[in-house]
C-alpha cells in the first residue's frame, strides 16, 4: 500500500515542487536577508548611532527573543486560519518593521526595532516547515525542505551583493547607505507578502493547478503519513510542548542555530578583515562563495538521504563538517584557506538543516505539529540570541579571535553527538513503508 501511495502522488509532488518551492525560496531568501542584513549594515551603524561592540552584539541577537516568544502562537493561527493569508500577514508586518530600521539612531530604538522585527517575523519558518507538511510526503520532504532551505545561501549569494551595492549608494538623496540598505530590503519583503495572499492555497485540495487525480492521489499519501506520525508522536499540542524528544530536538536545534548566526552576523567583517577590504560590493561578491558551495551540498545531499532514508547518519556527518569548518576559519593566516573552511561550514550548517527537519516531522501531526515545530524553532532560534555574545565572550577570554569561532565550531559538533544519543535509527519497518529498505543510517 504505501509503495502504491507513493508512485501514484509523484506526478503531483513533482508539479507541487514546480509550483509552490520557488515562491517559498523568494519568501525565505526575503526573511534571510531582513535578518542577516544587520552584518553588513554593522559598521556604518554603529559609527552613525555610537553603538559599541557589546550593544551591536545584543541588538542583533535581541531579534531571536521575540522571534522565540511568538513562535507557537503565531504557527497555530497558522494552522487555524491558513498558510495563504497569515503567510501574508507575516511578510508584510515584518517588512515594514525592517523598513523602519532605517530610523533608528540610538542604542534604544536599535533594540526596540531588532525585537519588534523578530514578533513580526515570528511563525514564518516554522509555518513554512508545518505548511510542506500538508504538501509533501515523508518520501519526498527532505528534498522539498531542502529546496526551500536554498534561500538562507541563495540570499547571500545575491543578497550579499546587493547588499554592498546599497551600501555603496551612501548619501544618494542624502540618506546613509545602511538606511538605503534597510528601506529597499524591508519593502521587497512587504510587495512579496500581498503576492503570496493571491498566489498560496492552504492545501492540495484547494490547488487548481492539480487535477483531480492528482490532488486525491496527494492527499492520500500525505494523510498516510499523518496518521503514522500521529501514532508514533504526541496526539496534541500541550503533549507535543512537553514532549521529552521535542525538546531534545529543540536543543539540537539551537546548537545548530548557534553555529549559524554566530558566522552569519559577523561573515561580512570577517571577510572584510581576510581581505583588508571595507565592507561594499567586493567583500559582497567574496561572502556569496560560501553560500554557493551550501547550494550545491543541499541540493545533493538531501536527495541521497531521501534515496537511502540515511537522514540521521548524514545530518551528523555534515554538522562536524560545519563545526571543523568554523573552527579552521579562525585558525588560519591564509585568506584562501579560510575561504575554503568557511565553504566547509556553510555547506554543513545548511545541508544539515533539511535532514533535521525529517525527524520531528515523523512523529508531529495536526495541530501537535503546529505546536511542535514552532517550538523546535522557536527554543532553537534561541541559539541565534546567544551566538554573538558567546563569540564575543569567548574571544574577550581568552584574548583571540580565533577563540569565538572554535566555541561556534564546538556548538556544531555538540549538535552531531546529541543527534547520535536522541534520534532513533530508522527501522527497516519504516523504511519499507517509506518505499525502500535502508542502506546506510
């Protein structure tokens, strides 16, 4: 039976893909850009506020604390009132906020706008991964995920250019570049919002675009999967915020979100400083190497993983990846090998994501998953508040700024051992209902 309910919903998981993936990605490399843009906005920030390196430091990781608040709320208006017209909601709120970035010019303001940027944004990621779950079955999520994890390296890739671009308008009509930089990002977020209340439908019964056929043969397949992860999970949300393995998941989450906004956040001046560059278009173009060699890993790995149901054993090969790649960024004297490990990071942080994605989603279904998932994300993005301050503390320590990058790298491998302890081995049982017997774990 699940061997049927899987060939039969391939044509419409791949029309699916087609259709609602690359939207998803614009969304997301949108959300990326609005939280990452602070690294390369940082200097002229500061020396145009006053801001020190600790308040520049709390402000940027200040976003996750409201961010983290909002999570589970947000994600289960989410599933009472539907992805087409809170994904809305969420996009535009969160633009204008960013927009408004551009007024801030004491430490106070910074803070207020960084935290009222992160309520705004709150539900978008975890609605996102709650929304493919109503598209897409086990088979094919860590693929579908995958995809939609191209925009965090998809938005430096383009997004670190324009960024430096913007920067460079500095002055045009007598506005500072950083504000430039948060006034054009903010308002993309916000046009892309209203087009997603025209261009999302809720489910795959209401999809147009599907024939019947396809829409009855989707959602069979989805509904399977439902009820096998209903009956290996908690039933509802309150069971599913209690729930001892969501909350383990929501720590290895945070260990991995750690690593990732403790590069992201100071990428820009880092390669600046490799290259004795100020930050603009060429220290744009040289950050956007890393997150290309992350869209080549997560198009491919996720995909092996799918094939040989081997989720776990690749999620933890690419997190000690990430976390020796963090780590030899620092250690190094030479520009060129420091590129090349900080290549190894991301392509590992990144990658790794969509296949961590695959184990709560097993056991989360309904509005458990709703609760669930926001907070996974939400505990986890926690990881994000803390990233610049452990890095600043560890470098204040020990009097090296290699010392901070080995700490990020140390969160990385921590992620890939609690992987080994909590995540449970696919059995063959699952990996025959699945639709083939595993090879590698």
């Amino acid at each position: 039976m699940p061997d049927t309910l899987a060939v039969s919903a391939d044509g419409a998981v791949n029309k699916t893909m087609r259709r609602l993936l690359p939207f998803l990605l614009l969304m997301y490399v949108l959300a990326f850009l609005d939280r990452a843009n602070i690294g390369f906005a940082q200097k002229a920030l500061q020396q145009d506020t006053g801001l020190s390196n600790a308040a520049f430091a709390f402000g940027a990781g200040v976003f996750f604390v409201g961010y983290a608040l909002f999570e589970v709320p947000s994600n289960l208006l989410l599933h009472r009132v539907g992805a087409r017209i809170w994904m809305c909601r969420i996009m535009v709120t969160w633009g204008l906020v960013s927009a408004a970035m551009a007024a801030a010019n004491t430490p106070t303001s910074f803070y207020v706008m960084r935290f009222a940027l992160g309520v705004a944004e709150a539900g978008f990621f975890p609605g996102v991964i709650y929304y493919l779950t109503h598209w897409f079955p086990q088979s094919a999520r860590a693929r579908a995920v995958g995809v939609f994890y191209f925009g965090a390296p998809l938005a430096f890739i383009f997004g670190s250019p324009l960024s430096g671009l913007l920067l460079d308008l500095d002055g045009l009509l007598g506005v500072a570049g950083w504000r430039w930089l948060f006034l054009v990002e903010g308002g993309l977020a916000s046009i892309v919002g209203v087009w997603a209340f025209w261009f999302l439908d809720d489910k795959p019964v209401h999809a147009r675009w599907l024939s019947a056929d396809e829409r009855s043969a989707l959602a069979r397949a989805i509904e399977h999967d439902a009820r096998d992860a209903a009956a290996a999970g908690p039933h509802n949300v309150m069971a599913a915020l209690m729930d001892r393995r969501v909350l383990s998941y929501a720590l290895i989450y945070a260990l991995i979100q750690i690593s990732v906004y403790g590069v992201i956040f100071f990428l820009p001046q880092q390669v600046a400083s490799l290259l004795g560059k100020k930050v603009g278009l060429e220290v744009g173009l040289v950050t956007a190497v890393p997150w290309i060699c992350a869209v080549a890993t997560t198009w491919i790995v996720p995909r092996r993983a799918d094939r040989s149901h081997s989720h776990r054993a690749w999620a933890m090969r690419l997190l000690v990846l990430a976390g020796f790649g963090i780590a030899a960024s620092g250690l190094t004297h030479s520009p060129m090998i420091a590129l090349i490990a900080l290549c190894c990071a991301a392509s590992g942080f990144i990658a790794a994501q969509p296949l961590f994605w695959t184990f709560p989603t097993r056991r989360l279904a309904g509005a458990a998953a709703a609760g669930g998932i926001a907070l996974i994300n939400s505990l986890g993005s926690l990881g994000g508040f803390v990233a610049p301050s452990l890095r600043g503390m560890a470098e204040r320590v020990f009097a090296s700024s290699a010392a901070g990058l080995i700490a990020l790298g140390a969160a990385s491998i921590a992620a890939a051992l609690l992987i080994a302890l909590v995540v449970p081995r696919l059995s063959s049982r699952d990996a025959l209902a699945a639709g083939s017997v595993p090879r590698a774990r």
